[in-house]
C-alpha cells in the first residue's frame, strides 16, 4: 500500500477519533446536567468536577480545530507534491529564489 495513503488513513483516523471524544464528552456533560436537575442541587465537588470536564471538552474542540487545519494543509502539500515538475520552475545552484 502507498505510505501517502497510509499516512492519510492514520491522520484521518486520529481525526475522528478526537471529534468522537469531543461528541462524547459533551454528551456525558449532558448527562450530568440532566441527572443533577432530577435529584436537585449539586455538591460543590460535583460543580468543580463538572467545571473540569467543561474545560477538557473545550480543549478537546480546540485540538479537532487543529487536526482540520493540519488537515488541510497535508492535503495541499499532497497536491503540490503530485504535480509533474515544471520547466523553469526549479532553481539551478546559486541562484536566488
């Protein structure tokens, strides 16, 4: 199998698994939130506990907003490196960009 695929089914893979992660932990919140309506007030442990996994959600998001950007930047470098070489194109030595 070609690496660049490899490369691109792993990257892709690592992509949903953190927007799985992200889903899931904002579904546990809801959850959380739910159950603690029905049998009333939190303790200020639970409201702290509940704070933390906010903040870990809210990095989690921050990080798929990244593996997107990263994504798309592999995929223009791929389409770059894909293009046949161009006559005039290349630098000769010594020669200023």
């Amino acid at each position: 199998m070609d690496s660049g695929i490899m490369q691109f089914g792993q990257f892709l893979i690592t992509v949903l698994a953190i927007a799985m992660i992200g889903y899931l932990g904002f579904s546990v919140i809801g959850l959380v939130i739910e159950r603690l309506k029905r049998h009333g007030a939190p303790s200020d442990e639970v409201l702290a506990e509940m704070e933390e996994l906010r903040l870990r959600v809210q990095e989690l998001e921050a990080e798929r907003v990244r593996f997107a950007e990263l994504e798309d930047r592999v995929e223009f470098a791929e389409r770059l490196l894909a293009q046949e070489p161009r006559p005039g194109n290349a630098l000769t030595p010594g020669q200023e960009p």
